[in-house]
C-alpha cells in the first residue's frame, strides 16, 4: 500500500522513495490518488504535514501532484517559469522546511521548456523579451551559456544544467545550508519527460 498520506514520510531518503515511487504508479497507469472532495476534506481541518517541498515549471503538462500521483497535503507546489528562483520563492521554501518539518526539496525540470527556449532564441539573436520576462531569461542565461549556443542538444542539456545550478544555489541558503550538511534536509534535482511521463533523478 503506497505511503503518500501527509506526513507519513519524514526523512530525505523516505521522502524521495516516496515521490518516485508515485512516479511510477503515474507512470503504469496505476496512480491511487485522485483529486476526490472526501480526500481534500479528510486534511482540511487540521495542520498540514507535508514530507516534501516541489519546486516546477508552470508548464500546463507538468502538474507536479499527478505526475508524482499523490494526494492532498502529502506535498508543497511551487511553480515558475523554467523553476526559476526569486525571494518569494525562496522564503516559501524555507518557510515549509522550517516551521512544517519538510525534509525533501525537489527541483523538477522538464523537456522541450518554453522559458529555457525563450532564452536560447535571445542569447542567439541578441533580442530581449522585455518586461519580467527578462527577468526569467537572465536567470535562465548562465545555463545557456555554459552549454555553449552552438551545442546541437542546447535546449536540452540546458535545461539539465538549470536544475542542477538551482538546486546548487537551494543547497547553499542560510536556512537550508545547516540541515543539508547535517543530513535532515535534502535537495535534489530531476526531470520530467514529457513523452513518457517518467522522472529521473540527476546527479549534482
């Protein structure tokens, strides 16, 4: 029997056998969760206890609490264009870490990314997107830039890339870095594929 309900999985190591292990329900065309009113009422009247903390792309093909198949209050969703990171973003993840006992940070990327397209075809024409968008290209950009523009698989390694400079940058925070190097706090990265549905971890 699948252990998603909240608060069941409580340390690193737990939090993410549990998240793909959902993965793989989706993927089998299995999954246990669904989005019933009785499961939403069952958590509504007390604390929240999720075991992990998501952070995605708002990419409308990647809704991160059906790909990992589970349930509500099990997981903490966060979504921006290509996961890219600001203060609002940071803080909520410090904020469900530090006063809701998260132990699992999760940096999901994804295949054939919009926003890490949009910053390609910047980089190589030399053309800004304007407004905030900049803001997520710039942030997007070092990715890029590391791959190289001429790279025939650019789109894709720079979105890999991306993960890993994200979850870098999660790892080192002040209120993060503590209980990352100490074990009780983990941040990972990994990727969506959209054809198949499967996620993969990537190494740091």
């Amino acid at each position: 029997m699948p252990t998603s309900s909240a608060g069941a999985a409580r340390t690193p190591r737990a939090a993410l056998a549990e998240l793909l292990a959902g993965n793989r329900r989706f993927v089998s065309g299995r999954p246990v969760h669904g989005h019933d009113i009785t499961a939403a009422a069952a958590v509504a009247s007390g604390d929240q206890q999720p075991y992990a903390v998501l952070l995605g792309c708002i990419d409308s093909r990647v809704p991160l609490e059906a790909i990992f198949d589970q349930t509500f209050g099990s997981i903490c969703v966060i979504r921006t264009g290509a996961h890219v990171l600001d203060r609002a973003v940071r803080g909520s993840i410090e904020y469900v870490v530090d006063q809701l006992g998260v132990t699992l940070v999760m940096v999901l990327g994804h295949e054939r990314c919009g926003a890490v397209a949009s910053t390609v075809e910047s980089l190589r024409t030399g053309r800004r997107p304007g407004g905030d968008l900049d803001y997520v290209v710039d942030r997007i950009a070092p990715a890029v830039t590391e791959v190289g523009l001429h790279d025939p698989a650019v789109h894709s390694l720079a979105a890999r890339r991306h993960v890993r400079r994200t979850v870098r940058t999660l790892r080192t925070e002040a209120l993060l870095s503590g209980p990352v190097v100490q074990g009780a706090v983990d941040v990972v990265g990994a990727l969506y594929d959209l054809d198949t549905g499967e996620v993969t971890l990537l190494a740091p």
